[in-house]
C-alpha cells in the first residue's frame, strides 16, 4: 500500500485535532483556574491566585474539581481545532495553487506573507467559530460551575431560624442539590432561559479573537521561515526540530495572548453570564434563581460594555486579570500542539489508512 506524501485537508485536521485534545488535556486543571479567575467578579474578598484557586477547588469539590466539564471542553477543542485546521489547511492549500497558476512554468512560489497568513488564519478562525461555539459555552458553563463569587441559595448551608421554616429550607437544599449540570442539563438550561441563540453567546468577541490563531500561526510561520533561511535549507516545507517547534510555538502563541488578552476575558465572562450577573448588581435588579439572568430573546452585555465596566472598577489591570494563568496555559498548550504536531499527523495517517482498509479502498 502506497504511502501519501502528503496529508489532505481532513488528515490535517484530524492530526491538528488530536495533538489539540492531547496537550488541553495534559494542562486542563489551569483551564479551569484561568476559565474562573476570568469569569469571577472579584468583589467577594477571594483570592484570584492561580494556586488559590487550585486550593479552593481541591478544598471545596475535591479532585473531581479539577476536571470538571472535561469531556465537554475535550469535544469543543476536538471540534474547533478540526474545523480551524480543516479550513485553514484548505484554504492556504487552494490560496497557493491559485498563485502558482499565475506564475511561469519551472518558477516556484514565493512563501506567503505575513499579512496573507494572518488574513487565511482569520477566515478560517471565524468559520470555526459559527460551527463550534456552543460547545464552547456549554463547557465553559460547566467549567465554572459555581463560582466563589457567586451568592449561595437561600438557607443554603444555614440552620432554620424558626420550626416552620425547616420544610422550605429542605426545598430549597433539594433543589439546589437537583440542579443539571450535565452536558445536556446546561444546554436545556441555556435554551430555555435564552433560547438558542443563548448558544452563541460571545459569537462576536469570538470572531475578533480569530486574530489570535491568525497571528499564533503567521508568527510561527515567519519564525520557521527565517530559521530555515538562516540555517541554508531552501525548501520551506522543511520541519524544525520538536523542540525548535516548542520554543517558536511558545513565542508565537504569547505574544497572541498578550495582545488579544481583553477580548479573551470579556468572552469569559459573556459565556458564564457573569457579566449579567454584574450588570443586574449594579442596577439593583433582582436575580433568578441560581443567579443566573433571564435574557431570552432580550440584550446581553457586549465585550466593549464588559471591558468598560472592568475599566471603571479596577483600571488597566483588570483587564488583564488571570492572565497568568491564561498564558501558561496557552504557551503549554500550543508549545505541546507545535511539538507533537508531527507525531499526530503519524496517528492521523494510520487512522486513515485503517478507514480505507475498513472501506476496501487504497489510500
């Protein structure tokens, strides 16, 4: 059986997928830490600390904290990084064939530019967004949980002031207890408290952040064009070392966290509603139970209303608060993503292969 040179659009995806799922999982306790510093308040007097967090978690929920709305989070990085590398690769493969039509015959084409890869990055970020987006919000949902900032039930955790009380204390400690906090118990909750369009909450901070994939990859590709070029190599399909891979990766993706790092909040804190939740405090409205605002079919916070509110209470700073523990993640994750990438893509070719030999077809 002969083997591809070269994978195709699906195969990239799948192995970009697959390195995606493998290095959030290995880091997935600092993407609850960073998904709940960016989602809390902060006015409750709790320590927002990456190691705070974590000691209030194992504290409160145990290890099972820590891994909270997993394989939710597993399925949306699963699904996003497939549609992101499926569009991406697609659409720079299609984008290269165009130019080498127009160029003479024997004359190969020049790499691509920076501003051509942030704009191919850009367009595929933002096709995966549309497809993938309410699996973010469900995870990022089950990921926060409750937050510490968040005000308990009534009675919860309280001894009854009077006799008579007792049985509305036990409704209320059952009905807290009856909470859904399953995949699909979140996604009823959110489409019948909002509709379906709750789905999409932070579509449009999502979209803006198309600009971090988009400079992530057009850095690394630059960087790897350079070294390559410093190094004689010619062809620019050559492959850096793993570890030359880890380091340009992690270059690359801190410098995309530290420029689009108030947007990635503001989204935070629209998916979670506790920027309604903020909203609703200030204007003393009442919350619904389990203090999450009824906005069906009606407005919800925006990024830019989100980021000038953080501004007005806590200046620059709160706009970059967590941001920490979102960069460590981040680094790791896509430093681990660039350097497994070509092990992956070994897994995804065998996968496709096995796929054919099931199919009776020969790659």
């Amino acid at each position: 059986m002969s083997k591809p040179t070269q994978l195709t659009p699906f195969g990239s995806a799948l192995a970009g997928a697959l390195g995606a799922c493998f290095s959030n999982a290995v880091v997935y306790p600092l993407d609850i830490v960073k998904t709940r510093i960016q989602a809390s308040t902060g006015d409750s007097g709790e320590k927002l600390s990456v190691l705070a967090v974590l000691e209030s978690i194992l504290r409160e929920e145990g290890l099972f904290g820590y891994y909270r709305g997993f394989l939710a989070t597993m399925l949306n990085t699963f699904s996003m990084q497939y549609a992101y590398f499926f569009f991406y690769s697609f659409i720079r493969t299609s984008y290269i064939k165009r130019l080498a039509v127009k160029r003479p015959a024997g004359v190969s084409a020049p790499p691509l530019s920076t501003a051509a890869e942030l704009a191919l990055g850009a367009v595929a970020g933002a096709l995966a967004q549309v497809f993938t987006i309410p699996v973010a919000v469900i995870a990022t949902r089950q990921q926060v949980g409750r937050a510490p900032d968040r005000p308990k039930a009534k009675g919860k955790g309280k001894a009854p002031a009077k006799e008579g009380d007792l049985e509305a204390n036990a409704d209320e400690e059952e009905e807290e207890e009856e909470y859904d906090d399953s995949f699909l118990g979140v996604a009823r909750e959110i489409v019948a408290e909002e509709g379906v369009t709750g789905l999409w909450l932070g579509l449009k901070p999502g979209l803006v952040l198309t600009v971090n994939p988009a400079i992530t990859y057009g850095m690394f590709e630059r960087v790897k064009s350079l070294l390559l070029l410093a190094k004689g190599e010619t062809n620019m399909n050559a492959k850096l070392s793993p570890w030359m891979s880890f380091t340009v990766g992690a270059i690359s993706k801190a410098l995309a966290t530290v420029v689009t790092y108030p947007y990635i909040m503001a989204k935070v804190r629209i998916q979670a509603r506790s920027a309604d939740i903020e909203e609703a405090e200030e204007e003393h409205l009442p919350l619904p139970k389990h203090n999450k605002p009824h906005h069906k079919g009606g407005h919800h916070v925006g990024a830019l209303t989100v980021l000038a509110r953080v501004w007005r209470r806590k200046g620059f700073v709160g706009w970059y608060q967590g941001m920490s523990a979102q960069l460590v993640k981040a680094v790791l994750t896509q430093a681990l993503l660039f350097m497994s990438k070509d092990q992956f893509e070994h897994y995804a070719l065998a996968i496709m292969m096995l796929f054919y030999r099931l199919q009776g077809v020969k790659p």
